[in-house]
C-alpha cells in the first residue's frame, strides 16, 4: 500500500508536474516526505539521498526573492542534519550551516520565526562543535540562544524550550572550559519554575505541581548539579540532586512508561553518593530501584540488557563494601545474563564483557578459582577485538589485561614450564605500554597507565623500564601542554609522582646512560617553567604567523580528547556509536596534525619530544654544571663539562639521610651548623670536588643544579668546619644555581644595550601584610645609589613608601634592566605562586612577575626574606621568586633562603656594590666573582663569629640569632 501511495506521488512530480508547473515544487516536497517516511521504517541510504535530491531542487524552484524560500532551505537543512548523523559527512553538516545562515538572513530582528531559525541554526553549529571541537562554532551557538531567549519574554509559551537550549550549550561550554555551570543551572532553575506557572503545555491557567513534563526540567536540573558536584566536590550539591531526581520519580508512578529510567537516575545518584560518603542506606536504596526497574523489564524486553547490567553493578560495589559472597555471584550471573542479550553487533558487548571481566577477577582474588581467571582472560581478549583503532575503551582493556596477567604471574597458574613466568610478565608489559599509546584514550587515562608500567616495570627491573619512563614524562609535558592555567598546572602536578624525574635519571644512570639521565631530568624537572618558555617566547614573536591560534587549536584539541569515557556506551544507539567513533578519529587526527605544525615554528621542533643532551651541554660553556640526584635507589652527581662526556658520582648518602640533614641544617647553634655542614661536605661536596679537577681549575665558577632533597641545601656553605685546616668549598670555587640547562642558557642570550644602563631601587618598610617594619629600607636604598656610577652610565629610580604601589613596580620592573629591592618577602606554600614582594598596597606576586617578558633584564638583587625557597611539596618545580626572575629571562639573580638581618646585609650590599662598580662600569657577568669577595670580606669581619661567618656561603651571623640567613646567587 504505501509503495503504491510512493509510485502515484512520483508520478504526480515527475509527470503531472513538469517543471513549468506552479505546484510542482508541492509535488516534490510531498514525494520528499514519503520518502523520508520510508527511509525511517527501513534506513535506506538511496532513500535519503533522493530526499536531498528533491528538496535541492524545490529550492531551486524558490528563488532569492521567493516567500517560501526559507522553507525550502529549512526543508533541505533538515535532510542533510540527517544525513551527517547517518552517514558522518563534513561536508553534509557544512552545508546545513550554510543553509540555516540564509534561513536566518531572510528572517530579520522582527520577524515573528526568527527565534525559530536561531534556535536551528544553534543546533547545527553545536553538532559541528562536538564533532570538531571549533570554540568559534560553540560561542556562536551561545550568542545565538541568548538572543532567542531575549525574543521570548517572560510568559511566552516558548521560553522555557529557550532557556533549556541555553542551559545545555553553556553546558556544553562549561565540560570543554569550564566557566559556565552556574549560569546553566540558574537557567534550569528558572525553567522548573516555569512549571509551577504558566506553560503552553497546561490545559488550565495553572501548571499542577505533579504535571508529567515537569520530570525532563527536574532530571536535567538534577544533571547539572550532580556535574558542579563532580567538579567542586560541594556535598550540598549531592544532597540537591536526590530530592530532585525523588520528585522525577514521584512523577512517574508504578504504570508509566518513564518510571523506568527515573529509577536508573535515582540510583545513580545514590550510588554516586555512597561512593563518596559510604553511607550503605544509599547502596541498598540503589540496589533496591535497579531491582525494580529490572522488573519493568521482563524476559523479551529491548532495555532487559541494561537493567542487568546496571544491578549487576551494583551488587558488585555491594561486595566490595561488604564482601557478602552472594552478591558477587548473584553480580556474575546478571551480568551473563546481560551478556547472552548482547550478541555480535551489540554496541554494550565489549562493556559487558569487561564488567564480567572485572567481576571474576574480582572472585578469583577472593577464591583463587582458575577458570574465573580464565573466563575473565578471555572476556577481556574477546573485548578487545570488538573495539575499533579509534575507541577509547582500548585503555581500560589493555589496563585490566596486564592486571590479569600479572595474576597468573603472582599465582603460578601458568601451565608450562617457569619460563611461562616471564612470558605473563612480558604480556603484561605489552598491555600497560599498548594502554599508554591509546591516543583517543585522554591524555590523564594514559599517563596514569603509563606510571603503572612504570611501577611494574621498575618492581620487576623489566626490560621496559628505561622505555616506560621516558613515555610517562612526555605524557606529563603533553597533559600541562593541554592546561592553559599556570596554577592548575601546579594543582596537577601534584596528583602525580613527585620523584618522576630523579627516578628515571636513576633509572637511566643504573643502565649506564648518562646523558640520557641528563635528557630525562631536564625534561620532568621545573616542567611548569619549562611548559611557559616553550609557549611564550617564539609564539609571542610569531603573532602574525597564526601561532597562538594554533596553541590554542592545540589546548583545545586536547581538551577534548581528555574527556571522561561515557558512563553507559552500551545504551548507546549504533548510528551515534559509529559517529562517536568518527569523532574521536577526526579528533586524534587533529591533534597529531596541530603537534606536527607547532613543530615546523621555529624553535620548537622538538615539541613535545625530549631534549638532547647535544643542545643542554651548551649550558656549561662557561663552567662546569654539577647536577645531583637523590631517588630511593641511589644518590649521584652528575658533572657536565662543556666539551667532555659527563661524568656520573655515586655519593656514599641516601635520601632519607639527606633529609635528616636537611632538618640538622635549620638548628640555631653553631656546633650543630658546624656539624651539619661538614657533613654535607663529607657527603655530597667533596667527591664533586675530588672529581672537578679535570673540569674547573681552582678558583673558577661552578654551577649546582640539584634536584628533590638537594634543593634546600646550601651546597656552596659546605665544608670541614669541625676539623683543622679543613677545606671550605667558597675557597676551592665560586658556586652559582641554576633550576635547569635550559634557563641558564635563555638567560644568556643577552641583548645589546645602549647607555645608559636604567637601574631602580624599589623599598618599602612596613606595608599591607608586613608583621614587622623594616628600619633599614632608606638607608640601603641610598646606600646603593651612592655606589653605582651616575649619569651617562646609569640613569637611577628610586621608589619609596607609598609611591611603592603594585602597579608602579610592575612598570619600574619592566622598565629597567637593573634593579634592587628592599622589602618584605613572603613564600605561600599552599599556593606557590602567590608567593611575593610586599608593596604598598597589594602584593607583587610569582605569578605578576612570570607574566612578564624580562628577556633584556641582566641583574636583579633581592634584599628580602624568602625569596629562594621553594614548594616542598614539587621541589623539582622551582617555585620561587628568584627562580620566577630567571625563567622571566633575568641573567643575574640574588636571592634569600631565610631571614635576613638587616645590619649584616648593609655590610654585604657597601661591598658587593662598592667591588661590582668600582671601575665606573656595569658588568652583571661578574656578579657570581664580586659577590663570592663580598661574602669572603664579611668572613674576615671580626665583629662576626667564626661559625656564622664563615659557615655558610654566604651565611652570617644574624642579631637574636633566629635562623641562619642564606644568600645564594642565581647567576648565568
């Protein structure tokens, strides 16, 4: 009957109505529907395809000028949506947008469908946002809803569709960058309130509170909340999502067809609210609504699969909260049950497969049955080869498998010979390494794969090992690439191995690759700092290039790739199975064609990719760089000549020693000083020095680059103070820092300059914050100008007091080349980068100062407390005013590890500055020798005592004798 209805409507078109017809563009626009009608009964391709065929040609028969034109276009847009969701065409989608553009256009401000194209046109840039990740095409959707929703007012039967739209795009937004998720759950507010007034749906004046359509606010509503929950961790917005999702199903009583699914979202959220606060109430409540709405799904049911699967679930986290055997076994049998309803084809099969996986994994551990090991080996390689190259869920797989794998290891369950052993480890390796390539797997997923390789590999000494470290790092760059804001960066850093760097440079030292050690140290160390050079500097000059836009086209791409997996694949229709799929190839594409262009930028050629040794050794061209590692294996000291192999140290410490010493070295009293110190010699100092021989001659410049523990020694202090006549490393070398080869080398990429050199001297006694006044901020401010030359050679700024502002320091800092400040220091260690100078008004913090370019600055003296020391929680970070400086570009640096006296630093500022300009010039390349004079001058002072004044490079005695004050030049 309807192909004989088809056949009279082609004839009708194509027979009765010749084009020259008035109606044939009627006739063609009815066959359309019929065939559309067909193409939904039997998802015929040639169906559609005539479809777009017909409505092309409807249009053309409507041309520019024609009243039906925009029907016409919104005809052929609708059909070409379709196709892009069947078939996954760009071009299709592209088109669509095209012509929604001009639907829109002849759609005008005043035209009473105008809110109907925008909300069309903000449909299809969404789609094309999520299948490509284009931020212009997301922004463009939101601008759209907004000016929809402001057509519809307050009482306009359309608005709450407008708010809703609204809501799901700032959503949207909000999981590629967040920001928004307070203004999308305003919005569903104000359309669940809706509900409770006016709405086109009501058929009395008043919207009854128990109306059914009130359930999709209150589900989207409870969506949102429980997505700020997962976000912020409130518990008050848990608590919010249950009585909503409560109402939901109140709404939906025993007999309606939506009852179902509010019993799945109820659960969930109580689920989701037991594995936070591992109430059992909410465990048993969730259990207790998926067995009800698995009773809604009788034998023969299409959702009968998910019901399973979803109480299977359920029952399973059951037992791990309780270990009742019964749950587990009762988890296993729904789950084949699920499983035996997903055959071939199936888009949950490989889900299924993996649960029950997990599951007997989980019996075996507690009952050491082989054939559970078995059967959930098999699972999981059955599962496998369900997954196209493209699917995520690749990583969890290989991920369990080398779990299994490990098992029979651990169990002895291999059925061959004890080489069998090594074949399951070897498997095992394969699985963890195969999970940490899985591109579309997110980059978090494969870093954290990446590190259990690493953990086994190095638990086992494998093979691998030396492979698995270098893999994890780069992951770890390319995760911070992937995060725009320096503080997140931090934030990130620390859900990740602190000792990373230093273990892979033991790693690497152990299998006798030195420069390797040095490549992979330089590459996981002060990766924030590094992540900001990488970024700054060459984009910044390459602006007009397109740079910037392709970092962030690299963010942005990444951004989406690190998005979490979907809950329930399995519920999952084929066709948007197939375009996920698609989805995820086109984005992995992407982000491997961003990465190759960043690459052809000049400068970054190996972005992403470690650094070679050949580039770092530049770095100790004008001496010997001394790099330490501490890792729970081993201590050394690795000495990088300009022109020589490095040279590897084994140290006779270890780390817990280390940090022994590290407490040892913040006692007051000398003889305790004296002690620390000379240990510190005996351990670190002096099998450097026994070996720099052949590197440095006596008296020349030395670099210590340390890592971990090392970073809160003075190492320039060490020496043999306990014994007569004993060796003081500050009379053997002049000892300068470096965070990494990297900033020392940016640092002397030094600009010419013309006179005179601008130098400013920033001081404040007692500002906002202080706990304490500093009483010789003036003097010292005078001192300095009184030492360094006049004009034509130095044009002098000094800033004081009140004029001393936040904002007038920024530009004094950015002005000049040389500078000086006296003030208040402060070192945040919860929030590092909020660590800062004291001025008037606010704080001059870390993070002010690194966005700033100080490529042409040369010297910088930080007469202020705590300006060097770093966050023990990521010491391989650096983080640190001083440090901050460097990386910034500053050539020279000066910087406090303690509190400083006051009196003391007058002595050491007259004599640093009185040597450094002695002869009328400005030279911050002597800085390291003239400083190293200054402190030797402060040591034969004998108003000082032996012990402070000598002990510590350059340590001094303090008044009140509070904490040994360091000072330690950062110098390049």
């Amino acid at each position: 009957m309807a192909d004989r209805v088809l056949k009279d409507l082609v004839i009708k078109a194509k027979v009765l109505c010749p084009v020259s017809r008035p109606d044939r563009t009627m006739a063609l626009n009815s066959l359309a529907t019929a065939l559309v009608t067909r193409f939904v009964d039997g998802a015929k391709d040639q169906d559609l395809d005539e479809v777009i065929m017909l409505h092309w040609e409807a249009l053309a028969l409507r041309p520019v000028g024609h009243p039906d034109r925009s029907t016409s276009l919104n005809n052929l847009a609708t059909q070409l949506s379709t196709r892009f969701g069947h078939q996954g065409n760009d071009e299709d989608l592209d088109e669509t947008i095209v012509l929604c553009r001009e639907a829109l256009a002849l759609r005008p401000v005043g035209h009473p469908n105008r809110s109907t194209s925008l909300n069309t046109l903000t449909t299809q840039l969404s789609t094309r946002f999520y299948h490509r990740g284009n931020d212009k095409d997301l922004d463009e959707a939101i601008a759209l809803c907004r000016e929809s929703l402001a057509l519809l007012p307050a009482g306009h039967p359309d608005r709450s569709a407008s708010l809703n739209n609204l809501a799901n795009q700032l959503s949207v937004r909000f999981d590629h960058r967040g920001g928004d998720l307070d203004e999308a759950i305003a919005l569903h507010m104000e359309v669940l309130a809706l509900y409770l007034v006016c709405h086109k749906d009501r058929s009395s004046s008043l919207h009854p509170v128990d109306h059914s359509g009130r359930s999709s606010p209150l589900n989207d509503l409870a969506n949102q909340i429980s997505t700020r929950f997962n976000h912020r961790g409130n518990d008050g917005d848990l608590d919010k999502t249950i009585p909503l999702q409560r109402e939901a199903l109140a709404l939906h009583p025993v007999g309606h067809t939506g009852r179902s699914k509010s019993l799945n979202d109820l659960a969930n959220q109580l689920s989701t609210r037991f594995d936070h606060r591992g109430n059992g109430a909410d465990l048993d409540e969730a259990i207790a609504l998926n067995r009800e709405a698995l009773a809604l799904h009788p034998v023969g049911h299409p959702h009968r699969s998910s019901s399973l699967y979803n109480l299977a679930n359920q029952l399973s986290t059951c037992f791990d909260h309780r270990g009742n055997d019964e749950d587990l076994d009762e988890a296993i049998a729904l789950q084949r049950e699920a499983l035996a309803l997903r055959q071939v084809g199936h888009t949950g099969q490989s889900s299924s497969l993996n649960n029950l996986a997990a599951q007997l994994f989980t019996r075996f551990d507690q009952r050491r049955n082989r054939e559970d090991l078995d059967e959930s080996r098999e699972n999981l390689r059955c599962a496998l080869t369900l997954l196209t190259q493209y699917d995520p869920h690749q990583l969890m797989i290989h991920v369990s498998l080398a779990t299994i794998y490990l098992s029979f290891r651990h169990s002895g369950l291999d059925d061959t010979s004890p080489g069998e052993d090594i074949d399951s480890l070897n498997v095992a390796m394969h699985h963890l390494k195969a999970a940490a390539h899985v591109v579309s797997g997110g980059l978090r997923p494969r870093l954290r794969a990446s590190l259990r390789w690493v953990r086994c590999a190095s638990q086992y000494s494998h093979g691998t090992e030396l492979e698995a470290y270098p893999t994890s790092i780069q992951l770890l760059d390319t995760c911070m690439s992937a995060t725009a804001s320096v503080s997140s960066r931090h934030s990130a850093m620390n859900e990740f191995p602190r000792t990373l760097a230093v273990d892979a440079a033991s790693c690497a030292l152990h299998s006798g690759d030195v420069c390797r050690a040095v490549e992979l140290l330089e590459q996981d160390r002060t990766l924030i700092w590094n992540q900001m050079a990488r970024v700054r500097t060459p984009l910044d000059s390459l602006q007009n290039h397109g740079a910037v836009a392709l970092m962030k086209k690299f963010r942005d791409l990444s951004s989406l790739l690190d998005k979490p997996l979907a809950s329930n694949p399995e519920e999952t229709a084929k066709v948007n199975v197939r375009a996920e799929e698609a989805r995820y190839r086109r984005l992995v594409e992407d982000w491997n064609r961003a990465v190759e262009e960043v690459r052809k930028i000049e400068g970054h050629s190996r972005f992403l990719l470690p650094p070679l040794f050949s580039d770092l050794q530049d770095a100790a061209r004008d001496g010997p760089i001394i790099v330490l590692v501490a890792s729970k294996s081993t201590c050394n000291a690795i000495i990088i000549p300009h022109s020589q192999l490095p040279t590897s140290i084994q140290l006779p410490t270890k780390l817990e020693t280390l940090q022994t010493l590290v407490v040892e070295l913040q006692h007051t009293s000398e003889p305790a000083l004296r002690n620390a110190l000379t240990k510190l010699w005996d351990d670190v100092v002096c099998p450097v020095v026994e070996n720099l021989g052949g590197f440095a001659q006596r008296g020349s410049r030395i670099w210590w680059c340390p890592t971990c523990v090392f970073n809160s020694l003075p190492l320039h202090a060490a020496g043999e103070y306990i014994r007569i006549h004993g060796q003081l490393l500050s009379r053997l070398y002049i000892s300068s820092y470096t965070p990494s080869l990297a900033a020392l080398i940016k640092a002397r990429k030094r600009l010419d300059r013309s006179p005179p050199v601008p130098f400013a001297a920033i001081g404040h006694n007692l500002p906002d914050g202080a706990s304490h006044t500093l009483y010789g901020v003036e003097p010292e401010l005078d001192l300095v100008q009184s030492l360094i030359p006049p004009l034509p050679t130095v044009s002098f700024t000094k800033i004081m007091s009140v004029d001393a502002t936040k904002s007038r320091a920024l530009r004094t800092l950015q002005d000049n080349t040389w500078l000086h400040f006296v003030c208040h220091g402060i070192q945040n260690y919860k929030e590092p980068f909020r660590s800062a100078f004291l001025m008037h008004d606010q704080p001059l913090s870390l993070l002010d100062i690194m966005q700033m370019d100080l490529s042409r600055h040369e010297f910088v003296f930080l007469s202020a407390c705590e300006t060097a020391v770093g966050d023990p929680s990521t010491p391989d970070e650096v983080i640190h005013p001083a440090a901050g400086l460097q990386f910034a570009g500053v050539q020279s640096v000066i910087g406090t590890l303690w509190e400083v006296d006051g009196g003391t630093v007058g002595r050491l500022v007259n004599a640093f500055y009185r040597n450094l300009c002695g002869d009328g010039k400005m030279n911050s390349k002597c800085a390291a020798r003239v400083l190293h004079r200054a402190v030797q001058s402060l040591a034969s002072d004998e108003d000082h005592t032996l012990g402070t004044a000598h002990s510590i490079h350059p340590h001094w005695h303090m008044i009140n004798c509070v904490r040994p004050p360091t000072l330690l030049i950062k110098l390049l």
